[in-house]
C-alpha cells in the first residue's frame, strides 16, 4: 500500500514541477519592454506615442453641473488695469488689443517699452546694430542703420549718457487684422554731443542734460508665439 501511494505522488510531483517550469518559461520572463506600473498622479501632457491617445475619460454620471466661469471682461478691465480711465477711447482701444492678446498687460506693457526705449536711444547712440535688429522693425532698423553708416563715414561720434525717464504712458492702440499697434510718449532726459573726427562737438552739448519727448510705436503679431513687440514708427516733438 505505501509502495502504491508512493508512486502516484511520484508521478503528480513530476506533472506539477512541469507545469511550474512551462508556466515560468511563458510567465516569468522579463524581456526589459515591460510597460511601467500606472501611475494616477503621472503628467498627461507628455508626447503620446504614435499618435495614439492615452488619457483614458472616465464615465460621466450625468450632465455636468452648470459652474460659474470667469468673466473675460473683468480679465481684461484687470490687465488694463489704471493705465487708461474706463469709457476714454485709448480704455476701449485697449480693451481690443488685451482681448485679441490674452498675454497683454498694460502696466507691464508700460515697463517693458521704458526699458526698450532706453536700450534703444543707448544702442543708436554706440552704434550697436545687432542690439537694433533685434527690437526694431526692418523698416526703422534701416533707418536707424543708414543714419550711423553716414554718421561713421564722416568720421564723427557719440558721447552719450542716459539720465533717466521722467514718465511714460500710453496715447493710442489699435488692431489691425493680427498686428495689435500700441503707441507710448516717452519724457526722458539724456547728455548727448556729437564729436567730429578732431573732437570738436558738432551738435548737443556734453554737459547739458536735455529734456527730450519721444513718441514711439511697438507692435506685434498676435497670432505668433514670439511675445516681444518691435519699435514700429518713431516722432520726435521739439
């Protein structure tokens, strides 16, 4: 009797231990192409490969409830801000620009033209066109290009010194099609002098600070990704 039960537990080991090594061939083996444990909390922005969408959406339990949403005109009355009185036509003409161009600010708007005008007339002043290029249109690149290459064949330099700016605002803007135009008086104060080729000053004066008013304006495409506006149309009020 024992030598039969001995047998037949034998032969039912041996069936079990090739199960067990057929189910490890097929099941055990790592291959190093495993697919990593889902995470819930893992970004869904990520590239999805071959174009296939991961983001699986979980079933709705009816309509969704009506939520309050944010009103875009309070967004935009925010980003105008102070900068221009509500009902004055440079407030409505804002209104349009800040409503095509959700990235527009007005009174950084304001700071980032104080900071352009100076790089700008301190740029023209060393004769720095690569600075020029980069934050003017072709057309005033041009003509700010022509009048250093003419003010270099005579031979003639500039001594330069910016003081400061006393106040920027706004005076106008305007959309046209995508290009969102938006005008800037500058009052600043600068020492300039004008030397020719034996050191003579032929124009300002290198003491003198001078009160200056400029008018400038900047653009740009709202439909680009580029965010940096570019000086457009200058004018000098004497």
């Amino acid at each position: 009797m024992n030598g039969f039960i001995d047998i037949y537990s034998i032969i039912f080991l041996a069936i079990a231990v090739v199960i067990f090594l057929r189910l490890r061939s097929v099941l055990g083996r790592r291959t190093g192409s495993e697919r990593p444990p889902f995470d819930p909390y893992s970004r869904r922005d990520g590239p999805v490969a071959n174009g296939e969408d991961n983001v699986i959406g979980l079933p709705q339990r009816g309509p969704a409830p009506d939520l309050p949403k944010p009103s875009a005109d309070l967004d935009v009355s925010a980003r105008i801000g102070a900068v221009a009185s509500e009902g004055s036509a440079l407030h409505d003409a804002l209104t349009e620009v800040a409503t095509a161009d959700r990235s527009f600010n007005a009174e950084e708007f304001v700071s980032g033209a104080k900071a352009a005008y100076e790089m700008i007339v301190t740029a023209f002043a060393e004769g720095d066109r690569k600075t020029l290029r980069q934050l003017l249109s072709r057309e005033v690149y041009e003509g700010f290009v022509s009048a250093i290459d003419d003010r270099e064949k005579r031979g003639e330099t500039i001594e330069f010194r910016f003081v400061g700016i006393d106040a920027a605002e706004l005076t106008d803007a305007e959309l046209k099609g995508r290009s969102a135009h938006v005008t800037a008086r500058f009052l600043s104060k600068l020492i300039s002098a004008t030397h020719d080729q034996d050191g003579n000053v032929v124009d300002g004066d290198p003491i003198h600070v001078s009160d200056v008013t400029d008018i400038w304006t900047f653009a740009r495409d709202v439909s680009s990704r580029d965010p940096n506006w570019k000086l457009i149309a200058t004018e000098s009020v004497e």
